[in-house]
C-alpha cells in the first residue's frame, strides 16, 4: 500500500485559496479514479475535486468553511500498489459549478448597534408573587354555554379555572378576563433547542460582500409612489395577445422604462472603483436581477438589457432566474452588472432600502402593488374617488456618486413613464 497526495490545483487566475464547502467523503471512505470528493468555492465559483486514483482516504485539509491555500495538501488517498505522483499544479477545467457573485437584501447590523441596548436594572425589584386563580371544589359543576365550552377548548384553558362573574355561569367576558390576569394561559410553546450553525460557502460570500457594501458605501434611499393601474392594463392587454411568448409581469416593463430614462441619468448606470478613484459611466446597460434560490440571493446579469424588446426581456428573466436556482448559470452571467433590479414580488412590502451590490452605484427596488381610493379627474374640472393600483418604488445610490437630486429626478422620470405606459412601447 502506498499514500497519494493530493494537492489542491490552481483554478484560476489570480486564486490564492479556496474554501472547503462540502465533503463527499470522509477519512476511511473509499474513493473511485474521477469520483467527486469534494466541493471547493473561490471568490468566482463553486469547483468539484475529482479523484485521479481509487483508493482509501486517510487524511483531509480540514472541516467544511476552512480555507486550504493553491498547492497545498486538499486530502491523502490510500492506494495499492506504487502511488503515482503528486497531482501537479496545473490549471484545473472550468469551473461547472454555481456562481457565487451574489447580494442578499438582510443587512447585518453593526457592533455600533450595541449603543443603543436598554439599560436594566441590575437589582430589580421583586414582582409580586401572583395570585393563584381560584380553584372550585373537585366535583363543582362548570356551568357555561357551548359557544363557551368551544372557544375554552381551542384556546386551551380548563374552565374549573375561570371564575365567573355573576350568578355561577361563565360567558366570554370572564373567560377574557381569566387570559387577561392570566398572560398568555395555554398560549405557551415548548421550547427549541438552540442551534449553532457555521456560517460557510454562499452565505459567508453574501455576509462579506454586504458588509463590504455598507462599510464602504454611503449609502441613501429614496421612495417614490407611483400609480400603475394603466401599466397593469397595459399587461394585461399584451399577455392577452400573446401568442406562444412568455407571460409577462410587471418586471420587464419596469426594465424597459428604466433603459429608456438611463441615457439623462448617466450617473446611476455605473461603477465606481473607489480604490482608483474613478467612476465608470456606462452606455449599455448590464441589468443586474436579483434572484432568490435555496442557496441564497444571487444576481445574474441581462446583458444589454437596453437592447431587448418586452418579449426578449421576459425570456431572459425566466432562463436566469431558472440557471440560478438550479445552480447552472455561467461565470459570464453572473458578472459585469452595471445596475440591479431586486423585487420581492408579492412580499415587497410598502418599501424598501436594499443595499447595493458593490461596486454599482445604485440599486432599484420595486415594491408591492396594493389597492386604495385616490381622487382622480371626473373630467368635468372636478374629481371622484376611484380604485387604483399604486406601487412605491425604492431607489439605494452611493452618495459619492449620486446626489439626491439626481436619485430623485430619474425615479420620477421613470414614473412618468409608468403611468404613461403607451410612452414605454415608443422606440
């Protein structure tokens, strides 16, 4: 029997290291020649270690989220017979794996959040001690009526407990009164155990890159509520008449309005490398969009969004975000994003200030729509109250880059587009 090394390769270039994600295998398990044993994440992607020989592993570099430098021993492997040479340092295949250039929308609170803790008391005084309730007599007859008896049993309180206020028969208003003195009876959950879990691959790449965004970037927001009773009109016209293409939503019209307001805007379809101290200006436009999977928020890219039609657009939203969820997107689609789009959909929520996916300089956040009255024109010089579909939109920018007035000039030109959406489909 021999002992083989193997050393982990250079993956690309300008890599110094790798992060362990995920072991296949363990010491003591046997591993075939071109077997994956291993997945490797750098900055760029996630990378799967094949075997070049069958054997027994005896040795590893390390736990899931240790980092294991280019060159340096990744696991030893048990052969029979001669073991061949050491793997050599030599450039491995392209990466196949998911891409791991991604922002999430949760941002991690500073240690500057301690300040604002409550002070306590270190000697509070002693509550007092509370009073039992009253507890009738083994065999005291409840008397209440079935409404009650029900609404006891789904809330879990045992009726001899309640005391009733008048004539021995208990209503609603002394089973409130008992839950009321009685914080939460019945209301209690057991309790979980705490859960300690490592914080590795994706999630750590996300958890770097948000608090690089905000350590970095000042950042500010802006909100904007627009009416977008025509456009969803207009939405529904189109998908009408569709044909064989994708069902639009809400999104590719929104792209489109954008593009068609970025050339006055130059300031916020860019990039700033803050290290050079130049800002990047950018005639296309690179539609970041934010993407939710199972292994956290990744962005791919819509390349040249400003030349894609409403259909094209659509088509490109469903293939990425399908290649991102399923952790098939390419390195070239998860890279080169000049502005991003992030939407929770139906759970955006009145508003939001997401952070920006560095080194962008500004990131748009479309909203829930919801329904409300508002005062429109009857058209007579007067106005009526009518039903009407509203939606606030967010804007985050880069106070280095992007002025207030600036941020707030383009959401309100994109506005104008939305609720003159006929203006959205003249080239």
């Amino acid at each position: 029997m021999a002992k083989f090394t193997f050393k982990m390769p250079d993956i690309g270039e300008g890599i110094a290291e790798a992060e362990i994600v995920q072991w296949h295998k363990a010491v003591g398990d046997t591993v075939n020649e071109d077997e994956e044993f291993v997945d490797m994440m750098t900055d760029k992607a996630t990378v799967p270690m094949e075997s070049p020989v069958t054997g027994k592993i005896v040795e590893i570099a390390g736990a899931e989220g240790d980092m294991v430098s280019i060159g340096s021993m990744l696991v030893v492997i048990e052969v029979e017979g001669e073991a061949p040479e050491d793997a050599p340092e030599e450039e491995a295949p392209a990466p196949k794996a998911e891409v791991v250039e991604e922002r999430i929308e949760v941002e991690t609170p500073d240690a500057s959040d301690a300040d604002h803790a409550l002070a306590v008391d270190p000697e509070p005084e002693p509550l007092p001690a509370p009073t039992p309730a009253p507890h009738p007599q083994p065999h005291a007859k409840v008397l209440a009526t079935p409404a009650v008896r029900a609404r006891a049993k789904d809330l879990g309180v045992d009726l001899s407990h309640v005391k009733p206020a008048e004539d021995g028969r208990i209503r609603h208003g002394d089973l409130d009164a008992f839950l009321s003195y009685n914080g939460g009876y019945g209301a209690a959950a057991p309790a979980r155990k705490d859960e300690e879990i490592k914080v590795i691959g994706m999630r750590r790449r996300i958890a770097e890159n948000m608090a690089a965004s905000k350590r970095n970037i000042p950042h500010f927001s802006y909100v904007e509520e627009c009416d977008v009773t025509a456009l969803e009109e207009l939405r529904a016209q189109l998908n009408a008449n569709r044909g064989d293409k994708p069902k639009l939503t809400i999104l590719p019209l929104l792209i489109t309005a954008i593009c068609k307001t970025l050339p006055d805007f130059p300031m916020i379809n860019a990039r700033y490398d803050d290290e050079a101290g130049v800002v990047t200006r950018y005639g296309s436009v690179n539609m970041g969009m934010a993407a939710q999977t199972d292994a956290g928020l990744m962005v791919p890219v819509i390349k040249d969004a400003q030349a894609k039609n409403l259909w094209q657009l659509a088509n490109e939203i469903a293939r990425l975000a399908e290649a991102a969820r399923t952790g098939k997107a390419k390195a070239e689609e998860m890279q080169g994003g000049t502005l991003t789009v992030t939407s929770l959909g139906p759970l955006g929520g009145v508003a939001t200030t997401p952070v920006i996916n560095r080194p962008e300089v500004a990131i748009i956040g479309p909203n829930r729509i919801i329904e409300r009255p508002m005062f429109v024109p009857d058209g007579n010089g007067g106005e009526r109250i009518e039903k009407r579909k509203l939606m606030n939109i967010s804007i985050s920018c880069d106070h280095r880059v992007v002025d207030g007035w600036d941020a707030a000039s383009f959401i309100q030109a994109v506005r104008k587009l939305i609720e003159s959406p006929a203006l959205i489909l003249v080239s």
